[in-house]
C-alpha cells in the first residue's frame, strides 16, 4: 500500500493561544524547562489528536528536537560573515543587509576555522551527555536564499544590472556552505536529506534563475552529494506556491528526490518531466486559515489523487483552531481511504524559533 507523511507544523503563536493559556511559560531558561514543555506538548497534542497517530499518552523524553545543536537558524551562515543580527517586532532574527563594497571584500568561511565550531563541538558533548545523542540543524537554506538574507532585496537588482556580482555573492555563499557539509559530515551523524531552498527563487522569472542561478543550484547538488555520499537524496523547496513556470529548468538538476511546492501546482506535469522525483504538495497558511474544510478536502483529494507523497500543513497560526483541524485531519484521512492510501500524521512539538533563539522570549 502507498504511503502518504502528512508533516504538521505550527507557528508559535499558535502555541501561546492553545497551549500556553493553561501552561505558563518558563520564566528562565533552561534545558529542564525546554524538556519539560516538550514532554507535556506530546501529551497536549495526544489529548486532541490522538486518534490520528499524534502525539503520546505516556510522553517519552526521546531527545529528538531538544538534541538539537543549532543557533540562529538561516542567518547561521550570514552570522559566520559577521553580519550584525537583530530582533524585529516579528519573525525573530534578521540580519542587517551588507553593502556590496563590503561584500566584494569577503572570502568564503571555512566554518572549521571558525570559533563557533568550538562552541558547536562543546554543545554537542553536552547533549550527548543529557540525551546520549546530538544532532546539527543548520539552515544552509540554498545559495539564493541565504544571498537575500546577506544583500537585502537589493539582490534582485543586483540579479539584473549586475549579475557578475550577483555570481559572486552566489560562489562566495556557496563555497560557505560546502565547508559547512564537510563539518557537519565528519563532526555529526545524519540521515536527512539536503535541502536546497529556493523560497527568493519564486521572486525572479525562470529565465533569469537558468542563467544566473541554476549553475550554483547544480553545483549544490553535485558538491552536497559528493561530501555527504548521499546522491538522488536531495529535497528541493521551491515554497508554497505554484512550480509551473520552473518545472523544465529544474528537471535538469541532479540528485533530487523530492519537490515541494504548492498543492495547486500541475502535480501531473511534474511527475511527467521529473518521474522519479516525489512531489510534496505544500498548503499555504493563508489557505488553510480561508478556506472551509470542504474546500481543503478536495485541495486534499486532488493532491493525493496525483500521487503526492507527502502534504505539508506547516506554519499554522492561532487563526486555526483545533476544532478546523481535526476537521482537516478528518479531510486527509478520509481521502486517504478513497486512494488507498495508508497516511502517517508528523507533528513537531516545537517551532524553530523555540529551539533555536527565542526560548521563551526574543533578547536583543
């Protein structure tokens, strides 16, 4: 029987509103406190959604997601450049935009050489000793991704009036996060798939990504599948929203195993041009807040219908309460059963903000 990973994620407002009206906050923190909220979120999400597979009745502190050894999420690598980060009113950290006569000066970071391999070294031993494993979450993100976060927006103009140096911002970004798959290869043990994100992508024509940006793409492709010595294994974010104008450019790079992006997209064009690569049909928060249940089932049954393999309800926010959930829950299981499709329910118990540099309040 198919398999189809309905992955669940929740904004944490969402949290606050559904959890935290009855489980105050930790006022300090601390790994006892982020263990214990973990423990008593599983339980919360049993209590409502149990009867899909979510969450434990009796909480195991298992040490996924609180092993993790990680800061700053995507702007790690802008952060390894010296960008100065800062806290915004929403959305946490966000780096300050380097000039380019500034970036022009930059050479690529060996992360190895860097101090905060130290600091990664020693929390890793650390988590090790609290929960006898240790995991590296670095949002390497994609060359084009982590070049906004480094230029600003002024990278799409750079993109256009000066693509030389978009190039090199493009090699100086991706040689950076090579040195990085090397550390993370021999410092950690990982059988996760690379992400290659391209959310920025979506914001330029296809024309524009094959010439100046596809090259880079490729060669994250290749290099990743090289140093890590996984090859077809890598999953490719294009965000949620259509992939249609990008399907063709992107059927010629190597080593992709899967293709998230909108559940609008043409599913059936994809699986034609790129048939062995999966499709993760992704729904946009907005969607999941608009629509009613009716509407997100037959979103639902057309995705699972094409053959999607998995959905991704991520970024869920206090707009949505748990009663359209289940709802929605209900939905996707009920067009699993049409398909005969077996469905298996993921829920991280976190957002990234919590575990990474806003647990429990953002510190400037």
């Amino acid at each position: 029987m198919k398999e189809l990973n309905i992955s669940v994620y929740f904004m944490w407002e969402w949290w606050e509103r559904y959890f935290h009206s009855s489980y105050k906050r930790p006022e300090k923190i601390s790994e006892d406190a982020l263990d214990d909220m973990y423990l008593k979120r599983k339980r919360f999400l049993y209590d409502n959604f149990g009867q899909y597979g979510i969450g434990e009745e009796m909480p195991q502190l298992d040490g996924s997601f609180v092993d993790i050894v990680t800061r700053y999420g995507m702007d790690f690598i802008p952060y390894l450049f010296g960008a100065a980060l800062r806290v915004q009113d929403a959305g946490g950290w966000m780096p300050e935009p380097f000039e380019k006569e500034i970036l022009r000066k930059m050479k690529a970071v060996d992360l190895k050489d860097h101090p905060m391999a130290e600091w990664i070294i020693r929390e890793k031993e650390k988590k090790i000793k609290r929960y006898g494993k240790a995991s590296l979450m670095i949002h390497h993100e994609g060359p084009t991704n982590i070049a906004v976060r480094m230029r600003g927006e002024e990278f799409y103009i750079d993109l256009i009036e000066d693509p030389s140096f978009a190039s090199y911002l493009l090699e100086l970004v991706s040689e950076t996060m090579f040195h990085i798959f090397g550390f993370t290869v021999k410092n950690f043990e990982t059988n996760s798939a690379f992400g290659l994100g391209n959310c920025n992508v979506t914001m330029i024509s296809p024309d524009l990504y094959e010439k100046v940006i596809r090259p880079f793409d490729i060669e994250f492709s290749r290099r990743s599948a090289e140093i890590s010595g996984r090859y077809n294994d890598l999953v490719l974010h294009h965000c949620d929203v259509k992939v249609d104008r990008f399907i063709e450019t992107y059927s010629r790079i190597p080593n992709i195993r899967a293709l998230q992006a909108s559940h609008d997209s043409d599913i059936q064009r994809v699986n034609d041009i790129m048939p062995e690569v999966d499709f993760y049909a992704m729904f946009n928060p907005s969607e999941i807040s608009r629509k009613t249940v009716g509407e997100i089932f037959c979103d639902v049954d057309r995705a699972v219908g094409l053959g999607a393999k998995e959905l991704d309800i991520w970024n869920v926010d206090p707009g949505v309460d748990v009663k359209k959930l289940t709802g929605i829950f209900d939905a996707i299981v009920r067009s699993c059963a049409g398909h005969g499709v077996k469905h298996r329910f993921s829920v991280i118990p976190f957002c990234w903000d919590e575990l990474e540099w806003a647990f429990p309040v953002y510190v400037n």
